[in-house]
C-alpha cells in the first residue's frame, strides 16, 4: 500500500515547478541529537506555529558565532602507537584521535605527510564537530583547509538530520560539500523519503543546504525532479515551495493548491497559495505578515478572475493590523470583504461558513490605565445575507466615542465610583438615522471578606438623541434620564476537606435586588438593542437588554447558587452546580417592538459542568420556562479525551422549537501508524444530515498522509457540497503548516495535532 501511496503522489507532485522546497521552522530553539533507529524528536515548530499553520515571526535573529579562529588551533594528536622519521613523518595507529578545537577525528590508522601538512586516514574513521557528524573508510585531514572523506554517512544533530556519499569534504569555514549523496530527516533504519542528488552543499554557518540536479524520493519511488534545491539545516524559517494541496469537491472539481513561501526577513513574510479549481479557474492568493517593535498584523487575498461557475470575478480580502502608541494608546484596524454574497457558499470550509451573514469593517483608537478606558472606532459592515430587508440590516456606527472610568476611595468607607457614557453616530440608507449620547454613573459601597460581601449601589442615567428621517409626528432630540439601585449579596460557605482524598465543598449563595423606575420609551428608535440569551451571567447583569436605546423598568430579585466539588489533594475542580431565577416584584412594561411581555418570574436556569472526572468533560444547560412549562433551551457537551490526539465528542443542542441537533465527533488512533476521524451533526427537525467528514490518516517517523472526504449542507440556501482531499506531508522537508490540522483542531473539541504522537 505504501508503494501505491509513493506513485500516485509521482504523478500528482510533477506538476510542480523544478526550483526550491522549505520548511516552516520558527524561531532556533535547541534540538536534541538524532537517536539512531527511533524517531526523530518532533521539529519545535509543532508547538510555536499558530492556528493557521504559519510559523511565528520573530523580531531578531541570532545566527552561529563565526569559527575561524579554529583553524589557528593547534592540533593534538593521541595514539597507541607511533613512528616518526628523522624527516617528521608520521605512522599512528591503534586510536588515533585528533583534536583541533572543537573538532575531533577518530580512525585506527593516520599517517602524517609534513612537506603537505596533512593526515591521511585509513580505517574505520570518525569525524565531529558542532554541527556534523561523519563516519567513513578513508579520508585525509588539513589544519587549515578541514577534513575529506570517502565513502562516508553522516549526521546533522541539530536538523536532526542524516545521509551519505561518495565524496565527502568539511571546510574549516563551516562548508560541506558532498557528492553522488543522498540526505533525509527520516530515522537511520527506515529512510522512507531522501533527497538524492549529483552534488549538496551544506552551509553550517548560515544553516542552509544547497544541491544540484537532485530527486526527491518517496519510498523508493522519484516523486520530484529538481535541478537545484534548497533546504534549511537548523530550525530558521526557509523560502520555497511546500507540499501541495490537493482535493475534490462538487461545487469546483479538483483543486490543486502549489504554495510557495517567502522568508523575507525574521519579522515578515510573504506565502503564496495558487489554487486550481477544474471547473472554476486559478484562485491567486496570498498572505503578507509583518511584525515590528509598534506594529504588527497580515494581509490576506483571493482573487479568482472570471469564474468559470458564476461567470464572474471573485475576491476575499482581510486586514488586521494593530499599532501600539506612546502613552498607553493603540490602533487596531480589521476589515474584510467578499466580491460577492454567493462567495461563503462556494469557499467556504463548512456549513458554519455558510452561515455568515456579515463581514465587520471596523478601525479603533483605544487607551487604557489603571482608571480610565477610551475607545473611538468607526465601524461598518458588509451585508452577506441578501435574505435580510434593508430595514433589518445593522447600522454603522462612524463614529462611537466610549469612555470608562472608574476609581475607588482608600481611606473611610470602601467606596467605589463608576461613569460609562458613550456618543454614537448611526447611519444607513434606510430607516431613522442619527446621534445618540448615553451617560451613566454609579456610586457602590464595597463591604465583605473571604467569606461574604454586599455591594448596594446607586447611579443615573441619561440618554439623548439627535435623529434625522423621523416621521412629522415624531420628536428629533427625544430624552430619557432615570435613576437606577441595586443591592448585590453572596455568601462562600465550604466545607474542608476531613483527609487528603476526600472533596472540599462549596455553597455560594447570591442575591441581586435590582430597582429601575419605568420611562416610556416606544418613542425611542431602536439602533443597536437587542435581548441576549438567558444564562446565569445575564441573571446577576443588572440589566435585561444589550444596548443604549431600551433601559427596563425594575423592581426584581435575582437568586441563585453554586456548589463546587474540589479535589482534596491536588485543589482541582470536578464538579460545579448552578441554578438560578429572576423574580419580577412587578411585572417589566418597557419592551422590544415584537417582544412578548414578561412574566412574574424570568426562567428557571441550570448549568452542571464536570471536570475531567477520569478523562470525562461533561457540561449540562437548561433553560426551563415555568409560565408554559416547557424547555425553552438545552445542551449537553461529553468529551472523552484522554490524550491531545484521541477525544470524542457527543454534543445535542434544543433550542425553543427552532433547533434541535445532535453532534457526533472524534479523533483516535487506530494503532502505531492510523488514525481515524470524523464528525457528523444531524437536525433532527428536518431528520438530515447537516455536516459530515471522515478521513484516516497514516503517520511514519518522518511522513504522513491523510484523507478527508466531507459533505455539507449551506445554512442559507440549502445547497449541498461534497469533496475529497488528499495531502501528504514529509517531515523537514516542506510543511509550513497543515491546513487539515487547524481544520481538524476546529471541528472535533479537544482535538490537537500538536499531541499526536508517532
């Protein structure tokens, strides 16, 4: 199988370009030596790369100290025996070993030529120094000029690395030439790919490996015909070619990624990933990354010029960037957009993809110390859902002005004081438009310990508006100002631990009274208000509704309580319990256009998380409406994960009549070699299947190939997609990154290519 493996790839990887292949390396961190017949110790990138495979930029780089002071050395030889003439020369034998700084030759015969200066070596021989290590029959050794060899293996324990050649030479500058030789990052006792090539010359110094007229094998079989290559030695990122991308899918056929990466400089790169879609054309994109002591951030594009599918152009493009300024100031810009509403549909990764229903364009200046925070951003978006009216879709905000600040006193009373006021402008084609400011201050008494604490607090807020396109009957600069109280209560009561393995107990009652006075507010227009989800957080929030543009009335008491189980010995968290309720002393009148009313008491909410309980995560939510008795949310979350690469996940989530699905998902290794994973989420209103993947993965020493075969349902349109993708990965020779890694890390929770073991 693993020869069929070898010649698919032959016909596969020919497409690609005859010039350079790299790897993804980051930052020199130190690496262990090779240990002969086992494993290589994995490259350090695996636990420095980020989530999307690229490697981390660096601000400074440190290269080896130059050795030439080396070759001024003298040379101190030791042996069983000798024989020196009247002339100088030399005849060593039994264990001859010559030292010269830090370079060191063993052999059982050297003899010693004075009118040349050089040894000649006969026998088993050895050589070493910082960066190699070479083993060969016969070989000659100069102070000034390095070592030769014929016939010789070697090793490079920082790459970890290893080969051989006919022809051997080590220069005193850090410079090994080889011939008719063949090098890989595999172990000594299976060398499933190596490079094989007429002549490579490793620079030790600069950490850089070139060869001529060279082929790339994979287990046995040429997959790559290069007539120059190049390769880094130690662990620095080197530009190239990677490993291509290939797949199938039946929106674009097949898809054939070739990227090429660009080390420009420690703190920048540049990768290009040309992709080839059958039935749509050449998609051109790239990511650009920069990285300086006050800026960093990336660039991203994709370009595909007249899709043959939709008979147009179609683009994605992202910016982050972020700029730290003097006196605790910061500029963060993030932006996106798509040439088309059709473009998640056809690119996008999985049915989560599909679901985008905006792209956020958004720059913001923001400072903070230890009292005050400001945030002034301008904020726009991209409107992808073309299902959503023009009255329904979001405001932007150009711009919002938001200040924060809080202190409190030392002396006296434990006081605390507060102020939150923002201004922002709202703007869009249809609908009211304007200015809203909103102020509020809040003054707390702080009183408690370990043990206890009741924080009652009073404030003020005011709210005013300058609105354009409002109707004639309507007031352009409504008001609203009110007053608002609140006393916050908890109790920590636990019960120790009697010996080291029995659990440590937890009760920790909470009561929040909140009192708000009604203002009418219809006449108020909504802009960016809205009800979130019930949970326990919200219960203690002291406010029911997100945004500036609704304040409701109050006269409620929030209870709750949480128990937590805690391990005697080592002070971790199994269990944690929660429940809690709003009781409303007076039913709420202010609401949402379409809101229903509220009753007496807000819903029953419950949570139950388990930790780690031999190997288990279990987490449990329920949302239950006492007015009409009835579920309104669920969730259940079990995980088994033993190890980083084997977990399983079973999830069902029920939401008020709306959704109900259940999740299945999980990564495990089959044996030493094969692993399986997949993962399937089911509706279970519409009895279909929404998203599901299964692939298997083959993982030797240094190699490893995986197939992924997945299929979709859009959230918007329903549409289906299926695709199948093959990718294969030779360790040390071209992997910046794995896209199936950080796709797999996604998809299955608990999931990490990082803790696969080999």
């Amino acid at each position: 199988m693993s020869r069929y493996f070898a010649r698919l790839f032959t016909l596969l990887l020919l497409v690609l370009p005859a010039c350079v292949l790299a790897t993804d390396d980051g930052a020199a961190q130190p690496m262990p030596a090779p240990i002969p017949l086992r494993c290589p110790a994995p490259s350090p990138v695996a636990g420095m790369q980020r989530a999307d495979g690229l490697p981390e930029l660096a601000l400074a780089r440190d290269l080896p100290a130059s050795r030439d002071t080396e070759s001024r050395l003298p040379v101190e030889i030791s042996s069983d025996s000798a024989q020196v003439s009247a002339q100088g020369a030399a005849v060593l034998s039994g264990r001859v070993e010559l030292r010269q700084g830090e370079r060191r030759l063993e052999a059982e015969e050297v003899k010693y030529d004075p009118s040349s200066g050089q040894f000649s070596v006969s026998g088993t021989l050895t050589y070493k120094d910082s960066s190699i290590t070479a083993r060969g029959g016969t070989g000659r050794y100069d102070a000034t000029t390095g070592a030769s060899l014929e016939e010789a293996e070697f090793d490079l324990p920082e790459r970890p690395a290893r080969g051989a050649a006919a022809r051997m030479q080590i220069g005193t500058d850090g410079r090994v030439r080889l011939s008719e030789v063949w090098f890989s990052t595999c172990p000594e006792a299976s060398p499933d790919w190596r490079i094989r090539a007429r002549s490579i010359e490793l620079d030790t110094r600069t950490r850089n490996g070139t060869g001529r007229n060279a082929a790339v094998e994979f287990l046995g079989v040429p997959i790559l015909y290069l007539p120059y290559i190049s390769f880094p030695l130690g662990e620095q990122r080197k530009s190239g070619f990677l490993i291509p991308d290939i797949g199938f899918s039946s929106r674009s056929g097949l898809e054939l990624a070739i990227p090429y990466y660009f080390n420009l400089a420690p703190n920048y790169d540049l990768l290009l990933r040309p992709r080839f879609y059958e039935k749509r054309g050449v998609d051109a994109g790239a990511t650009f990354r920069y990285l300086t002591a006050a800026h960093r951030g990336e660039i991203r594009a994709n370009l595909l010029p007249g899709d043959q599918v939709r008979d147009t152009d179609r683009h994605w493009l992202r910016l982050r960037h972020r700029t730290e300024l003097p006196a605790g100031w910061r500029l963060d810009l993030d932006a996106t957009d798509v040439s088309d509403a059709e473009y998640f549909e056809d690119f996008a990764a999985g049915a989560d993809g599909t679901s985008t229903a905006f792209l956020q364009r958004v720059a913001r200046l923001s400072y903070r110390d230890e009292h005050w925070r400001v945030r002034g951003e301008v904020q726009q978006f991209q409107t992808i859902d073309r299902a959503l009216q023009p009255i329904d879709r979001p405001y932007a905000q150009l711009p919002r002005l938001a200040v924060r600040g809080e202190g409190q006193r030392d002396a006296g009373l434990p006081l605390r004081y507060s102020l939150d006021a923002e201004v922002v402008n709202f703007d869009r084609d249809t609908g009211v438009t304007g200015w809203r400011a909103d102020a509020s201050s809040r003054i707390a008494l702080d009183v408690g310990s370990s043990a206890y604490y009741l924080r009652p607090a009073a404030g003020v807020r005011y709210t005013r508006y300058a609105l354009d396109n409002v109707p004639s009957s309507a007031s352009s600069s409504p008001t609203r100002s009110l007053p608002f109280a609140a006393i916050d209560a908890g109790l920590l009561l636990e019960r120790p631990a009697v010996s080291g393995r029995a659990p440590r107990i937890t009760l920790e009652p909470r009561l929040l009274y909140l009192w708000t006075p009604y203002r009418e507010q219809d006449a108020l227009p909504v802009f960016d208000t809205r009800v979130p989800d019930l949970n326990f957080v919200q219960l203690f929030r002291g406010e029911r509704y997100v945004g500036a543009d609704r304040v409701s009335d109050a006269n409620q008491v929030s209870l709750g309580v949480t128990s937590r189980f805690y391990d005697g010995a080592s002070g971790r968290q199994l269990l944690a319990a929660t429940i809690g309720q709003t009781l409303h002393l007076e039913a709420p009148r202010v609401r949402l256009p379409n809101e229903p009313r509220s009753g007496s008491k807000s819903d029953l909410v419950a949570q139950l998380a388990v930790t780690r309980w031999q190997n288990f995560n279990v987490n449990l939510g329920v949302q239950w409406n006492p007015q009409q008795s009835r579920t309104e949310r669920r969730q259940l979350r079990i995980q088994y994960r033993p190890q980083g690469d084997r977990a399983i996940n079973l999830a069902y989530r029920f939401q008020d009549q709306r959704l109900e699905q259940t999740e299945l998902s999980g990564a495990w290794p089959l044996s030493r070699r094969w692993s399986a994973f997949g993962r399937l989420v089911y509706d279970q209103q519409e009895r279909s299947t929404l998203e599901q993947f299964g692939g298997i993965e083959y993982g030797a020493c240094c190699w490893r190939l995986r197939v992924v075969g997945r299929r979709f349902v859009s959230s918007r349109t329903g549409e289906r997609d299926s695709g199948i993708y093959l990718q294969l990965e030779l360790n040390g020779l071209a992997s910046v990154g794995s896209s199936a890694d950080t796709f797999l890390e996604e998809a299955i929770r608990g999931y990490s290519a990082a803790g696969v073991s080999r």
